[in-house]
C-alpha cells in the first residue's frame, strides 16, 4: 500500500476531499437553475452558453495537466491550490457586473476544478490500504450521482429565497473547511522528483479543446455550421490535436502517456467512461425538460424527478465499489451497462400520455445503469498502474467522460433542437407561422405560459417537443451500446486486497 495508507487521520482527509469533490461536480448545476436570473440582470442572453462552457473548458483541460504535475511535485499542493483558485474565481462570480465578466471567473473556478477533481481522486487511491478502495470508490461515486440531483434543487432554493450570488459565495465556507482538512490532517509522504513540464503539449491539448468546444457552442447559432469562422475552429482543433498527439511522442514527460494505453484495462476503461457519460448526460438533462414541457410540471418537479435516478445510481455505486474486490471489474460494468442500454431503449417510449410512474421507473433503470461507472471504473484506470504515474492515469479518465458529456449532449442538443424545428414547422403548415415565437422549451412551457396557449397551439408544441426528446433518447442508445460492447474487452482483473506493496500491485493484472 501507499506510505500515507497508515494516516491517522484518514477520515477527515476522506471528508475533505469529498467535500472538493461535491463542490466542484456540483457547481455547474447549480448555476444551471440559476441562470434565468442572472440573465435577467446582468443580460447577454445571446452569451449566457459561456458561462457553463468557460467553466467546462478550463476544468477539462486542466485536468491532464495538473494530475501530471501532481505525479511529478506532490499531490496535496495542487488539491490546495485548485481549492484556492476555486473559492477565488467563486468570490469573484458574485461580484460580476456582466456575464462577460461572469464567463471569465467561471473560467478561473474551471482552471481550481481541473486540478482539484482528479488530484483528490489520486490522494484517495494513495492514502488508503487496498482492501478500502473499493468501498471509498463507491463513496467517491455516489458524491458524484449526488451532485447532479442536488446541484438543481439546491440552485433553485438559493435563487428563489436568498439571490443568485449566494450560488457561488456558499463555495467559500465548504471550500475552507475541505482546504483546512487537507492542508493540516493530509501527511503526504511519497518522494516526488522534479521533471521537466511538457509545456508545448499542455499549450497544444488547451487549445484544441478550446478550438473545439467554441466551434460546438456557435455552430448553428452564431454561424453557420459550413461557415469559414466554423470550418476553421473544426481545422484548429485538429491540428492542434495531432500537434498535441506528436509532441507526446518525443516530451521526456508527457501529460498524457502512451506507455499507459498499452495496458488493455486502462485503455477500454477510459472509452467506457467516454460512452457512458454521453449516454447518462443526455437523459439527465432531457427528462427534466420531458417532465416540465411535455408532462406539464413545475421547474421543481422537473428536479425533483431525477431524484430516482441519483438513487439508483447511488446503490450501484456503492454495489460497485463493494463487488469489485470479489469479481472481474468488467463483469461488474457489464452487467450495469446491460440496465443503462435498457433504460435507454425504455425512455425512447415516453409520450404526452406517459404516467410519472412510467417516468420514476425508466430513470431507476438508468441510475442503477451509470452509477457503477463512476467508481469502478477509477479503480480499474490505475490497477497496474505505478504510483508515479496514478495522478495521470485519474485525471486522464475524468478528463475523457467530461469530454464524452460535453460533446454528447452539445451534438445531441443540436440533433434535438433541429428536430423540434422541423416538427413544429410540419405542425403548423410549413413555416411555423401559427405558433408563437419560442427559444428555450423550458421557458415556452413554464406553466403560467402554457395557461396563455390555446389548447390546439399547445397540444402540437407539446406533441413536437415530445417527438424530439424521444428521437434524442434514440440517439443516445448508440453511445449506451458501445459502452456496454467495449465493457467486454475489460479483461478479467479485478481490485486484490491481497496486495501488500505497490510493486505488487502493479503485477497484479490488467493485461
């Protein structure tokens, strides 16, 4: 085991990297809940997408780089930092003045998430004996299905009840209890070297992602997707990427390691945390639209709703943490993504008539098929993995499944935005001329809105709206299924709490 798994205080170290965990994973969806509100003060409607992507950019392409620094300098220094960075960047989200300025301290809290998420995961791995990895993984897990329920619900109270600003100023309190429990009760005793930074690589991989992820968000919107500012951010994107790819062959100390993927668990656990986390982002951001446009509820319905699937996701998170120590990691993923491709199949049949019952039941189903993912799958990217090399192989794979959302849910929400279009223009004869004008569903459906409607209008925006989220649930059984297929080739490893030493360890499976 690692040399601080004899910590004595190892609880308050678990609780305070869980409590980064929850704050960073949780941040983009309480802002979500709030946005109607900061728009209508700060205005930039036409920008307000900025604000989630500066966010997500920076955490994502910080998170390669700082789990190598963390391999190279020390993993609590950087926890401490992306902490810091984090509170700095939310303090200065509640003082904007204009959502310019609000997109660019998101971005600052993005850059304190990409080196907090992955290097906390990396601690973990290092501070605890083998025989509790899978438990804490599960832990770890459930933080994250947690988030993703709570972020809205707890988003919404705040806004409601308090202001907008109290969205980012509650980090500050949980961020300073999570750095004082790590920076006075962590002892982190592995010797680290010091090694040259792969500066062109992480200048290269940044501006890629970034290249990309503005071509995804103005595609369609701003520009036209065959437009000349298009096509070209799509041809930086990959010139950069193949620069990035080049580079990495010849650095002395690459961000991302070739040497890693040769190792077959590794490399299908990372293109199933890619494939799962488009399939799950698109259910948990389209039922609750389903719900509140289709069904007819409120915003907090719509949040509330998802409550089952966090559940679900809960139980096979901890399931899965537990089982891994008992069966191959790929036996268990299999049989959770078989649920996940199910509930995917199953959300396709959703309709106006469709009980809440029918609802609860299908988002049961895809909890229970994506929670598993969220901690075995960080077990099986470092089984056999040096301890030299964990803080990469973490952030590697956190890095991918938030590509895998963002990608999935930017391509698939424009496959559904067109799709409305076309319905609601088939609907009302051709040019949409008889409906009233709309932007986001969630706004046109708000139920003082759906009381203005007249029933005819309403039923063919509710039946159009209805048709689009299932013909995207449809499409995100392609990346459910590939999940479930690249699951097989995982190999028969699995967590062995025999192992004594990390050089035992590192022999222990894997191939």
């Amino acid at each position: 085991m690692a040399a601080t798994a004899k910590n004595k205080n190892i609880g308050i170290v678990i609780a305070g990297l869980l409590l980064g965990i929850l704050m960073a994973s949780m941040d983009n969806t309480i802002v979500a809940t709030a946005m109607g509100n900061i728009v209508g003060e700060l205005g930039g409607l036409d920008k307000f997408v900025w604000v989630t992507s500066a966010y997500m950019v920076a955490e994502m392409a910080g998170m390669p780089i700082f789990g190598k620094l963390s391999d190279m300098y020390g993993r609590k220094k950087f926890f401490v930092f992306g902490i810091i960075i984090f509170m700095i960047g939310s303090a200065l989200c509640g003082t904007a003045t204009s959502i310019e300025e609000l997109a660019l301290y998101r971005a600052l809290q993005g850059i304190g998430a990409g080196a907090m998420v992955p290097t906390s995961f990396t601690i973990m791995f290092d501070a605890v004996p083998l025989e509790s990895r899978g438990k804490l993984g599960g832990l770890f897990g459930a933080v994250f299905g947690m988030s993703s329920i709570f972020g809205p619900l707890l988003g919404a109270y705040i806004t409601d009840h308090i202001a907008w600003e109290w969205v980012f100023y509650i980090n500050l309190p949980l961020g300073l209890i999570s750095v004082c429990m790590i920076a006075f009760f962590y002892k982190e005793s592995l010797e680290h070297s010091k090694q040259p930074i792969d500066w062109i690589g992480a200048v290269t991989l940044i501006g890629s992602v970034v290249a990309l992820m503005f071509a995804l968000e103005l595609g369609g919107k701003t520009y036209a997707w065959d437009s000349f500012e298009i096509i070209g951010m799509f041809a930086a994107c990959a010139v950069l990427l193949a620069i990035f790819l080049f580079v990495e062959t010849k650095a002395k100390e690459p961000i991302i390691s070739y040497s890693l993927f040769k190792n077959r668990l590794y490399s299908t656990s990372i293109l199933v945390s890619f494939f799962s986390g488009a399939a799950f982002i698109v259910a948990s951001v389209y039922i609750p639209i389903f719900i509140q446009g289709v069904l007819g509820g409120t915003a907090t319905n719509s949040g509330l709703v998802l409550l089952p699937m966090m559940l679900g996701s809960v139980v096979t998170a901890t399931m899965g943490g537990a089982l891994m120590t008992k069966m191959p990691y790929r036996n268990v993923m299999v049989a959770t993504l078989i649920l996940l491709v199910i509930g995917s199949v199953l959300v396709t049949t959703l309709s106006p008539e469709s009980s809440r019952l029918q609802v609860t039941l299908y988002m049961v189903l895809l909890g229970l098929g994506i929670g598993a993912s969220f901690s075995v799958l960080s077990n099986a990217a470092i089984h056999g993995v040096s301890i030299r090399q964990r803080g990469t192989a973490s952030s590697t794979l956190n890095f991918i499944r938030s590509l895998g959302m963002t990608v999935g849910i930017t391509v698939f929400g424009i496959m559904q935005s067109n799709d409305f279009t076309n319905k609601l223009s088939d609907a009302f004869g051709g040019g949409a001329s008889g409906a009233p004008s709309f932007g986001d569903p969630r706004e046109l459906l708000a139920p003082e809105k759906r009381a203005e409607m007249p029933a005819d209008v309403l039923d063919k925006i509710v039946d159009a709206l209805s048709s689009s989220i299932t013909f995207t649930f449809a499409l995100a059984i392609v990346p459910a299924a590939l999940a479930l297929l690249v699951s097989f080739f995982m190999g028969r490893s699995k967590l062995d709490p025999t192992a004594e030493a990390d050089g035992d360890y590192a022999h222990a499976g894997g191939h």
